[in-house]
C-alpha cells in the first residue's frame, strides 16, 4: 500500500492535464467563474463550458455556459448562452434559454430566447423572438417537415 508512491513532478502533471480536459467533468470549472476585471480589454472569440464575466471589454463573440455582463462590461459580439445576464452594455445578437436585462443594460442586437425578462429601465434597441424547441416524435414527421406532400396532382404522378 505505501510502495506505491508516485514522484511529485508525474501527480503534478496528472492534476495540471486533467484540470484543463474539457472532456472530462471538472467541478472546480462549474464552481469558479471566469473574470474579465475591469481594466481588460479582450479582443478575439471566448468559449467555455463554465460561467464568465465581464466586467472589462470583449470584442469577438462568447459562447459559454452562462454570462454575465456587470453594470461598467461592455461586449460588442454575438453571445451563446445558456443563461445570460445583462448589467451593462451589448452591442450584438444573444441566443440564450434565459436573458435578464437589468435596469442599468443596454443592448443594441437581436435576442433570442426562452424566456426574457426585462427589468424597468433598461434599453433593448432590436428585436425579441422567442426559441421554441421542435420536437419530433417519428422518421415520418421529420419527412413531411423537410419534404412536404406536393399540392399539384401532375407533379405527384410524374414522380
């Protein structure tokens, strides 16, 4: 039991490589948001599996699990989101299951959701459409979605 030890430099290792694979749940990643302080500017696309905020300035697109958007942030890009939350100022689509503008937000792009809420106060220059899931219960409703029955009877017996 105590003759098999590993060297420091090979558990170091071990714990640095799967602290970063994406592919493998990582608590620490769902617990710990990402921060964009203040004084930061980041120009380039963003995407991770956990929750970011941006309390500087992005230029690029962001796609993560959750967002948020402090009273100061600023982000001119799209957003995919599960949950986005918006203290201050987009310039951009969102996509996202669930949008919160609050009072001090100021978004200036389209936003499509599932559910939205917009407190008092805040500033929405764009349109709101909201996601509906498509389910398709059988092979032969996703035919007649793609493939719908033709209205001409000469064009259903030429083929």
């Amino acid at each position: 039991m105590f003759n098999n030890k590993k060297s420091a430099a090979s558990a170091g290792t071990q714990v640095a490589t799967t602290a970063f694979d994406r592919n493998k749940p990582a608590s620490r990643l769902n617990i710990v948001p990402s921060i964009i302080s203040a004084d930061t500017t980041v120009r380039g696309d963003i995407q991770s599996v956990g929750e970011l905020h941006v309390e500087g300035s992005v230029i690029g697109n962001i796609n993560v699990a959750k967002l948020v958007i402090t009273d100061g942030g600023n982000v001119t890009g799209d957003i995919t989101a599960s949950d986005v939350r918006i203290c201050g100022t987009l310039t951009g689509a969102v996509r996202s299951k669930m949008v919160t503008l609050t009072t001090t937000a100021r978004v200036t792009g389209d936003v499509y959701h599932e559910v939205l809420a917009i407190e008092a106060g805040a500033s929405l220059e764009g349109q709101c459409r909201r996601l509906v899931p498509v389910v398709i219960e059988t092979a032969s409703e996703c035919f007649e979605t793609i493939l719908p029955t033709p209205a001409n009877e000469e064009y259903a017996s030429a083929s």
